[in-house]
C-alpha cells in the first residue's frame, strides 16, 4: 500500500536528519555498553548460558511493548511523546550495570533498556515513513540505519579506547569506587565506569529527540480496538510476519558473537587483548553496517523486496556458518564480524521499509510493533537455544541450529511476493 498523504517530496527533511541522529546518540550509549557486556559476564562469573537468557528475556519483553505502544499510537492519534519516554529508559538503562555484583542486575538494566527500544522503535519507524514519500523511503530509512549504525561504531571505538585508556590510569577506576563505597573491592572496574558514561551519549539522544522531531498527529481514533487494528492487518502482510519471525528463531544476539571470539581469542593473546580484539572486531561489523545501510535501502526499488531480502538473510546463515568453525584467527572472525554488519543492514533496513507495502498510515503503528514483535519473539528463541546449547553441550551445536533454522526462514522469504514489488 503506497500512499503519499501528509508526506514530504525532499526525502532528506528535517524529521529524516532528527531521526538519524537520535539513533546516532543513543546508539553510541548501547553499543558503547554491549561492546564490553559480555567481558563483564565472564568477569562476574556468569555463564553464556546466563548471557543468552538476558538477551533473549531483554527481546522478550521489548517484543510485546513494541506490539502495545504501536496499537497505543494509531488510537491516541500521536507518537513523539511515547518515543521520548522510550530514549529516556534506554538513555539510562545501562549505567544500572555499573552496579552489578552478579547477572540479575545486568538482566534488569538490559530488560529496561530493552523495554525503551521497544516503546520507541515502531512509533519512529511509522514517523520515519510517514516523513517521506513511497519511492523515497528505501532511502530515509537506509539513511536512518546509516545514522544509527554510526552511533553503533561510535560505542565500540569509545570503548575500546577506554579500555586502553583505564588500564593505564587505575586512579580513574579507584576514584570511582570511592564514590561507590558499597561496590568497592568488587572486580571489573573498568567495565563499570565504561557502563556510567554511556549517560553522556545517553542523555543527548533524548534531547535530540525532543528539538528535531515533529510529528503530524493525527485524530484519536477511540473506536479502535486491538482485535481491530490485528484483524484490519492484509492476509499476506501476516504471511510475511511469520517469514521474519522464523528467520528471528535463528538470529541470536550479536553479543554472543563478541563472547565466541572472546573466547577462541583468550588462549592466544590473554583475557584483556581477547577482550580489546573482540571490541574492535564488534566496531568492524558495525563500520560495515552504517556503510552498508544506505546503498542497500537505496536499491530497493529495483527489485522484488521480499526476495531482496532473503538474500540478506542467506547472507547471516554464511555468517552463522562462519562462527560454527573454532578458529582462533583474526582474520577468520574479522570476516564473520564484516558478514554480519552486511546482514543485519540487509534485514534491519529492509524489513521497515517493507512494512508500509502492506498498511496504511491510519494502523501504521501497531503494523511496525507486529513487526517488533516478530523480531522480539524470534531474537528471544534464537539466543536461548543457542547460549543453551553452547552449554550444556558446545558452542558448535549452537550454531549450527542458528544455520538450520536460517536456511528455513530464508526460503520461506524467497517465496513471498511483495505488494510493493518492483520489475525492471
């Protein structure tokens, strides 16, 4: 469905800019976070199996508040408040690590994070597609993953830097004890301030938000209902929905990546240089995401969409194929990590712009939050069983159900067509 009502003919305005750099900077506050997450882990003793439970609980719960805040938006007849709320949970939200003296804490921190994303991703992702016109919006939301990526090789270069940059100056970690008397003597230092200065960028997502973004809001509908807005949702949009959320069952938790190299890497260079090549691995995949983004949102029209991608999804299962193999070589994992910052630009730019092929702007939101919600469900499956099978048996297995599971979500993909397909 293509309409281009209340929508701007210049695809770079305003809106398109504000978004981008919301995402930037909040984007910096959680990968600046994620980069270091799975060091932490080890560090206070938890396992991979405890890793892949907070991610996939975290994904859980964002799925199902994706799905309430989008349906919220489409009856109250706005959005921005709500995504203001969600950047300021998640703006916050990773400084609570910082305190951490055990997993739990790290599941709440992540689960609220997690519970900011999914408030504010479907409302944007609705305000960004209302903010442009049918033809443009491959472009406005490749700029936007562009945008948001670059916040994502902003976080992990950050970290990386302060892992460097605090190794040499305990005086900084001690300090921060000091003003923490009831953690000190706790291990991980480092991480720990790293977790607090993610407020930095946090903090200036939420402003961003605030003076960038307007919103053309719409009537309260109060006659809709939830079992409305699900049963006015196209028959092959559910199809597609159920494609997604199959493909999600396979795509774990980049986190979990981070902690594989970590751990092949270990044995040959030492836990802190395993820990700053695995930082910088991450920074790669995520350069090769915010350059991949645009270029491919910007092709989209010339081809069948849905198809188009299923060629990224078969691109993760090279990547999930590539993490099965236990080599502890640099340039092994170097190209694993690029693959993935190939694949999740493919799937994360695609799939939002293939959501307004379906629907119409007036249930918009809850569409995008189905689409979270897919997404929720499946990143929840897939890091569960592939952190559990990692331990209980080994990291191979994990992986290669993540390979069997893509290959299945990538042909039920292929073999749907798009009500916005385009032939040349």
């Amino acid at each position: 469905m293509n309409d281009t009502n209340n929508t701007s003919s210049k695809w770079l305005n305003r809106n398109v800019v504000g978004f981008g750099l919301t995402s930037l900077l909040s984007d910096f506050c959680h990968e600046m976070a994620t980069a270091v997450l799975p060091q932490f882990i080890q560090v206070i003793g938890a396992s991979a199996a405890a890793l892949g439970f907070i991610e996939g609980s975290s994904d859980a719960a964002s799925s199902f508040i994706k799905l309430w805040a989008g349906y919220h938006s489409d009856k109250i007849g706005h959005r921005k408040g709500w995504s203001v709320i969600g950047y300021s949970l998640t703006a916050v939200s990773m400084a609570v690590m910082a305190f951490a003296i055990a997993w739990p804490l790290i599941f709440l921190g992540r689960v609220v994070g997690w519970l900011g994303r999914g408030i504010r991703g479907p409302l944007r992702d609705a305000m960004l597609a209302e903010s442009v016109s049918s033809e443009n919006r491959g472009k406005a939301f490749g700029f936007h993953r562009a945008g948001d990526t670059l916040g994502a090789v902003l976080g992990p270069m950050a970290a990386f830097a302060l892992l460097t940059w605090l190794s040499k100056y305990p005086s900084i970690v001690n300090y921060f004890y000091s003003i923490f008397p009831k953690i000190a003597g706790q291990s991980g230092g480092t991480f720990r301030v790293i977790f607090i200065l993610t407020l930095i960028p946090g903090i200036l997502s939420v402003l961003s938000m605030v003076v960038l973004i307007r919103e053309k809001k719409r009537e309260r509908n109060e006659s809709l209902s939830f079992a409305m807005a699900l049963k006015s949702m196209p028959s092959n949009y559910k199809k597609f929905l159920f494609a997604v959320l199959i493909f999600g069952c396979a795509d774990f938790a980049p986190t979990l990546m981070i902690l594989r190299s970590s751990m092949l890497l270990t044995p040959k260079f030492g836990a802190l240089d395993a820990a700053r090549y695995s930082a910088f691995l991450y920074l790669i995949r995520n350069v090769v995401y915010a350059v991949a983004s645009y270029p491919i949102g910007a092709l989209s029209n010339r081809f069948s969409r849905n198809k188009y991608l299923a060629v990224g999804y078969f691109t993760a299962v090279i990547c999930f194929a590539g993490f099965a193999v236990p080599i502890a070589s640099l340039w092994w994992l170097g190209g694993c990590f690029v693959l993935s910052g190939i694949f999740i630009a493919w799937e994360d730019t695609m799939e939002g712009v293939a959501v307004r092929d379906y629907v119409d702007n007036s249930v918009a939101g809850t569409a995008y939050g189905l689409l979270g919600t897919a997404n929720g469900v499946g990143d929840f499956v897939s890091s569960f069983m592939v952190g559990t099978l990692w331990t209980a048996f080994n990291p191979e297995l994990g992986f290669s159900y993540a390979i069997i599971i893509g290959i299945i979500g990538t042909i039920l993909m292929a073999k749907l067509k798009s009500p916005g397909d385009v032939k040349i």
